[in-house]
C-alpha cells in the first residue's frame, strides 16, 4: 500500500521510476495526512512528457485531481467492477470518511485474474532487423549471429519474441544477411509454435531498407524493432496509442539522462564568461529501436538501395499530413545490448 502512495511534490521521473517499482498501472496522490488528492497513470505521465513538461517537475500538473474511489463500507464488489469497467481503470483507492487513503482494488480482485489465453489477442505481425553484423559485439559475433548472442539461458532474439508472444503475436519475419543459415538452422532445429519467415538482403539496405520487400504484405500496423533490444513495455497500450493517434509510424523513446562530466562555461551577448554550470546533466528523449508502422509508409521505400529507418520518418514528416508518434518509456524499461559495456550489464542483472 505505502508503495502506492506519492506526494504531489515528487518528480515526473521519480513518479515513472515508482511505478516501475509497484506491479500496479497506477499511483495514488495524497497530502500529508494521506488524504487522496488524486490518481496518476503512466498514460498521465507520458501525456505530460509529450506536450514538453520538464521531467525535472513536479507531477502537481500531470495527476488526476478528480479520480474515482471507493468509499469504506459503502460499494459492493459490482458497484466497483461497474465503475471500473464504465471508466476503463484498472485501480480504485479505498478511502475512509475523511478521504484518508485506507487500501485499494484492482481489476484482478473484482474480477479474478485473467488467463493469457483470456486477453484480448494481439495478433500483429512483427518484423525484426537481424541483418546487421554486430561488429561492436566482436568476438562473438565472428561465430554467431548478432540476435543469436546468448543472454544467460537462450539468445536475445528468443528473449525479443517472447515480448510478442504472450500478446498473441505469432507471426514473425527476420531480415537477415550476415551469416544467415546459422539464423535459420537455429529456427529449424527450435521448431517454435510461432511463425518465422526470412526477408534476405543480398546486400547491406540499411536500417528500414529492407522493409521494401514487405509492400503490399500487411493489411493493418505492425511492429518494428531492432534485433538487439528488449523493451519491457505494454505493447498492446503502444499499439493502442499509434492507432488513436492516427500516426503513420509511432517510435519508442527512452527517457535518459546524460551528465556531462566537466564544468561547462555559459557565455554572454559579449562573448565573455557568464557562469561555469558544473557538471550539468541534460534529459532527453532516446530512440529505441522499436516502431509501430502503417503499411502504408513501405511505399516510400526505394528498391534494394541503402535506406535508414531516419530517413523513412523523415520522408514521412515531407508527405502532406505525414504524422510521427513518440511514445515514451523510462530508460529502466529499455534494455540495449548492442554494445560490449551494455551486454555485460543485462547479462549480470537479467
């Protein structure tokens, strides 16, 4: 219950921090003698974040000031299940005469825990980039492909999938170049319940280059994503966010933020030193490696020529009435094994 509760002083990054913490979508705000004052969801922050509220700030902006809640001793089980079911929440606090937060429920314990089998499917088609070399991650990628590097008990790749998989996805297609049969000897001898077809580059295309191939192949949105990132997200909320927004590519961004590590000197209008700002530290918004695209896009994508996934949002953002979603994440929930210092981090904490 403490894990819950936050005052309106903490920050949007410590707010998004906390609920990483908590296995709950939803915070409770309250004052100094625990009477609620509101709700924040992850939704709320990530609004906040995208209309350009400095992650540094307060959450008094971004939290729900006129929540729904339960009073102690007057609702029934149904009386909560309808409210939660009208308003599409899934937590409701519990408060006593006083507003004095006293416990909360959940979807779960009206409605009793749903089975994966029970969840609404996703079933999207999931297009992964394994075709890079993976020079960075040398020497193991002079034996194996880079989205076969092993992360404790099975490769990245697998771990990659399995983010798709529990949402019903099964439908999968590998771009691969570099040391391809291995890839696909791998698949054959798995023999997985999901579907793998390979998308061969015969030369190197670039990041979104090969995504040619793949015109006319898809009726609906589908996911994108790098073949050496984890991204631990609700993948069904970011699809849902990409098909509200009306976007024609939606982008995964991290939360990260960077200290530079000397005193940086702030100059005035006449070139002479302002003030030394001591070891600043910058937040800024990352790209994952992870998209959600139309169809429609792949028709901007020249043939068998070097094309970056850059270049395709750019050329988007050019058409009349192109649109370019963000949809942002802490940098707790982006796993990038891409390099040497990072894989020897995931390996150690995963």
């Amino acid at each position: 219950m403490k894990d819950l509760t936050v005052h309106p002083e903490i920050t949007i990054r410590q707010a998004m921090k906390t609920l990483i913490k908590t296995a709950e979508k939803c915070l409770l705000v309250v004052d100094s003698k625990q009477q609620l004052l509101g709700t924040l969801t992850d939704g709320d922050l990530r609004r906040s974040i995208l209309v350009g509220t400095d992650v540094n700030s307060s959450i008094e902006g971004s939290y729900c000031k006129e929540p729904h809640y339960l009073t102690r001793g007057h609702f029934t089980p149904d009386e909560a299940g309808e409210i939660m079911t009208s308003n599409k929440i899934e937590l409701l606090p519990i408060v006593d005469n006083q507003k004095v937060v006293v416990n909360f429920t959940t979807w779960e314990k009206i409605f009793g825990k749903i089975d994966n089998k029970e969840k609404q499917v996703l079933d999207v088609p999931v297009v992964i980039m394994a075709g890079g070399k993976g020079t960075r991650l040398e020497p193991f990628t002079k034996v194996l492909p880079k989205p076969l590097v092993p992360i404790n008990d099975k490769p990245v790749i697998e771990h990659i999938i399995e983010q798709f998989t529990v949402l019903g996805c099964k439908d999968f297609y590998l771009t691969v170049n570099f040391k391809s049969r291995i890839m696909k000897a791998y698949f054959e001898e798995l023999q997985p319940e999901y579907r793998v077809d390979y998308i061969k580059e015969e030369i190197p295309q670039g990041t979104a280059g090969s995504l040619h191939y793949l015109v006319n192949k898809f009726k609906k949105p589908f996911f994108v994503t790098n073949c050496d990132i984890i991204i631990k997200a609700e993948y069904d909320d970011l699809y849902d966010f990409h098909i509200e927004g009306g976007y024609d590519i939606t982008l995964v961004a991290s939360m990260k933020a960077y200290t530079i590590p000397y005193g940086t000197c702030v100059l005035n209008d006449d070139g002479h030193l302002k003030k030394i700002h001591e070891k600043p530290q910058y937040d800024l918004l990352i790209n994952t490696g992870l998209y959600v695209v139309n169809p429609s896009v792949l028709q901007l994508i020249p043939a068998d020529k070097m094309y970056h996934i850059t270049d395709l949002i750019e050329d988007i953002k050019r058409r009349n009435g192109g649109k370019v979603g963000v949809y942002p994440i802490d940098d707790e929930n982006w796993i990038d094994i891409g390099q040497w210092s990072e894989y020897k981090k995931t390996v150690a904490g995963f």
